[in-house]
C-alpha cells in the first residue's frame, strides 16, 4: 500500500522535505520520553527547529528540520492541502514515516483524528470568532500522546483579525502543537509578513501533465488515453484532470466555455455569452452544494426537535429560528464561494484556450493546452495575430483578479466579453 505522500504529484523536493521532517518530529517524541538532557534536547528541537541526527541526518541539516508553523505555497492544482494533510498523517504515524497503514495515517488522511483539526473555509472569509476558538482548542495537549495538528485551507482568506489571533498563537506555540497553512503565495496579500517569518516555507510547483496522467491511470483506473488528455485540458490541476476524466457532465461545462470565442459575433452576443457563464457557474455551485445544505439543515431541525410529538416539541422548534438563520447564512456563503469557484474553473479553461491561439500565432513549440480545439485556437491566431490573442488573454485575466478583488462577478464577466469581442 503506497505511503501518505503517494497521491502528492511531482513534488519530489517537497516530499523529500517532509519526510525529513516527519524523522525528526519522531526523533524528538522519542527523546522527550526520555529523562535528563534527552529530553531538555527534545524540547530545545521544536523551538529551533532542527533535530540533532534525526533520521539518519546529520545536526544543522535544513532538510531534516522540524518545526512549529509551515505554510505549503504552489499554484492552484498543485497539491497545498494535500500536502498538508499528507505531513499531518506523518507526523501522527506511529512509525514515524507517514507509512499510510497506521491508525494515525489511517485516521489522519480521512479526517477523524482527534489530533488534527481541519479549517477548510466555506465562504469568502475565516473570521477571527472561528479562528480565536480553534487556537483555544489547538492548545489543548494531545490526547494520542504525539502532536496536536492544525491545517488551515486557503490560509489567504484569513482577516486581519483572524491573522493576529493566528499570529500570537505560532509566535507562541504550545510544546506539542504544529500549524499547517496553505496560501498561494508568500507575497502579502496571500499572507501576512509577521505570519510568514515565523514559519517554514514548502514550495510547490505545478506538476507536469504527464505526472498527473500516470497517476490519474494507476490511482483511479482511468484509460491512459483519457488520462493524458484529462491531464493537459487541466493545465496541471490533479482535482480538475479527475473531474474532466471522469464526469460527463464536467466535459460539457467545459465544451461551453471553450465556445465562447466563436459565440462572440457583437455586443449583444457578448452580453448573452456572460449571462450564459455566470448562469451554468451558479447551476454548477447549486448542484455541488444542495445535498449537503439539505443534510445539515435535516440534521440542524432533528436535533432542535422537529418531528417531535413530546411536550415541549413544536415550543423549541418555533425557538430555534435564530439557529436556523445563521444555518442559511453560513450555507449561502459556501454557495458564493462555490459559484466563484466555479467560475474561476471556467475562466481558466478560457485562458487556456487564448494561450492557445498566442503560441500558435508566434508558432511556439510547445503542445496545446485545449487539443480538441486546437484548430479553432489556429484559426483565431490567423485572425487575430500575437497582438490581439495576447490582449484578449490578458482580459481574462484581468476578470479572474477583478472578482479576485470582489468586483460583481456578473460586471467582471460582462466587460471581459467586451473585451474579448473587440479585441
């Protein structure tokens, strides 16, 4: 059975990194068990990061370093979540290796493990109530005897608040507790600099398509034909190659983005094409969303007492409208960030498609992300030129770092059709 970094794709240097890392967390456990200077040098090792010798590597070594707070950085696809998780399952393994048989692999990676707390936001934000109760609960000792593990999605959607709140707990960590955070980049609008200097840094790249192939073929039995192809339309992006590969109904989502270009014939047509974006990303978001509002709302009402017939029963369900409330407010806010989602999915695909038509205008050796549409990239690039293909990549851009920015998906859209169609 493959260990917990198996499903982390073309990220050798990273997994390498970790492994060392997982060592040395392991090499500091056994040590703190031990009584006298072992155990002094244990606890100096999580403060300075380096652990004398562990896994076979010798003292000051940076690879085999173990620290407090890390933060995975990479592009979207490349992996940032799973590589946390990943660490998180290693350093919970019994072993020490991340072996993926263990109870703390085991547990880690489907994410019931009492030690690992997961932060996966839902809407646009994480505020500084969840994430002042979640350090309160992450200094709590562990109750498996190893590290007390807290991994934060998306650690660029923290607020301000909710960064400080995070700062002074990494500027001042418990002994046996480790932060994972995933942003995707350095760069402060990711995160914060003070956040940054306190933690170590795993950088990931995008994987190759081919990785993602192999890996889509052994993993999930998918036809090597169907996999390579899945793996280029996706630009590298594991999660999307998967869905392209596997659901039909992700192939025609992406067949009518891809049609955008020749859709495009003058105004009125450009505003139809953003209708008809925003409308299939919000039906997308829907559907990706409704059995789990369906089943928390179920959940929510059952445990208020709907359905009851004891005393009492319709009093705390007719009580219960401000719980319900906050429900719907949290689901409607997952329900936007999906529908960004969804629609930051489209536009990379539409992108991909104008890159296209850039390489083939400047005659780039270089493979086609979008092989199905390749002679209509060719016949955009005869149209067009270098110039104009650049420029109508360059507006969908621009519309995927206006909604970045908060700008009304539906206006964005609306003027990088504009754009598009006049070129």
């Amino acid at each position: 059975m493959p260990d917990v970094f198996a499903d982390l794709v073309g990220q050798d240097e990273a997994v390498d990194t970790l492994r060392r890392a997982a060592a040395a967390a392991a090499a500091v456990l056994r040590a703190a068990h031990r009584p006298g200077e072992d155990e002094l040098a244990a606890l100096e090792t999580v403060d300075t990061g380096v652990a004398p010798g562990a896994g076979g590597v010798a003292p000051g070594d940076p690879g085999a370093g173990m620290t407090h707070a890390w933060i995975f950085t990479g592009p979207p696809g490349s992996g940032r979540s799973v590589a946390a998780r990943a660490f998180a399952a290693a350093l919970q393994c019994v072993h020490g290796t991340g072996c993926g048989v263990c109870p703390g692999c085991h547990t880690t990676l489907a994410g019931t493990h009492a030690d690992v707390r997961l932060v996966v936001p839902e809407g646009l934000s994480i505020g500084v109530g969840e994430m002042r109760a979640l350090v309160l609960r992450a200094a709590s000792t562990p109750s498996g005897g190893r590290w007390q593990v807290v991994v934060i999605e998306d650690a660029d959607r923290l607020t301000e608040a909710a960064g400080n709140a995070l700062l002074k707990a990494i500027e001042e960590p418990p002994p046996r507790t480790v932060f994972l955070l995933c942003a995707p980049s350095t760069h402060p609008d990711d995160i914060s600099v003070t956040i940054r200097s306190r933690c170590r840094l795993v950088p990931l790249r995008q994987p190759p398509p081919d990785a993602v192939a192999e890996v889509l073929a052994r993993r999930d039995g998918i036809a090597p034909d169907v996999a390579r192809w899945a793996a280029a339309a996706a630009q590298g992006h594991v999660g999307r190659a998967r869905r392209l590969a596997r659901d039909p109904e992700a192939r025609k989502r992406r067949d009518a983005v891809l049609a955008v270009p020749r859709r495009l014939t003058g105004v009125g047509a450009a505003f139809d094409a953003a209708s008809a974006l925003i409308e299939a990303a919000e039906a997308e978001a829907e559907a990706s969303v409704a059995e789990t509002d369906a089943t928390e709302r179920a959940a929510l009402e059952t445990a208020l007492g709907a359905g009851g017939t004891g005393r009492g029963a319709a009093g705390a369900i007719r009580g219960a409208a401000g719980q319900l409330k906050e429900l719907e407010k949290r689901q409607k806010s997952r329900a936007t960030r999906a529908q960004r989602d969804a629609l930051d999915r489209a536009l990379v695909d539409l992108a991909g498609f104008y890159r296209d038509a850039l390489t083939m205008a400047l005659r780039a050796s270089v493979a086609p992300v979008h092989t199905d549409t390749a002679p209509l990239a060719e016949a955009g690039a005869r149209k067009w030129d270098a110039e104009g293909a650049l420029r109508r990549l360059e507006a969908v851009l621009a519309c995927r770092a206006a909604i970045e920015a908060n700008v009304k998906p539906r206006i964005a859209v609306e003027a990088m059709m504009l754009a598009l169609w006049k070129g």
